[in-house]
C-alpha cells in the first residue's frame, strides 16, 4: 500500500527536513557532524549544480 501526504504538504523538502531535525534535536538526539566544508556565502548563480 502506498501512503502519501497531501500535495500542500510536498512542496517544501527543506522545511520537513528542518522539521524532522528540530523534533530530533528537541528529544535529546544531538546533530551529526558534517564531515565536509561547508561556504554559505557562494550564491545559486556562483554554484555548479550536478
């Protein structure tokens, strides 16, 4: 059987992903380490999209 949200509730992975991690974070589960380098300060124009 598949099971899916309604579609208002699709339109915004990062926002679940926020969620999720928010709900994790309030119960006690603490953050992984990213492992990798991180440059907030590049701009969508400047990135390379695989």
């Amino acid at each position: 059987e598949l099971r899916c949200p309604p579609a208002n509730l699709c339109t915004d992975n990062g926002a679940m992903v926020a969620a999720l991690g928010s709900l994790a974070i309030s119960n006690g589960i603490a953050p992984s380490k990213l492992g990798i380098q991180v440059a907030s300060e590049i701009s969508p124009s400047v990135a390379i999209w695989a």
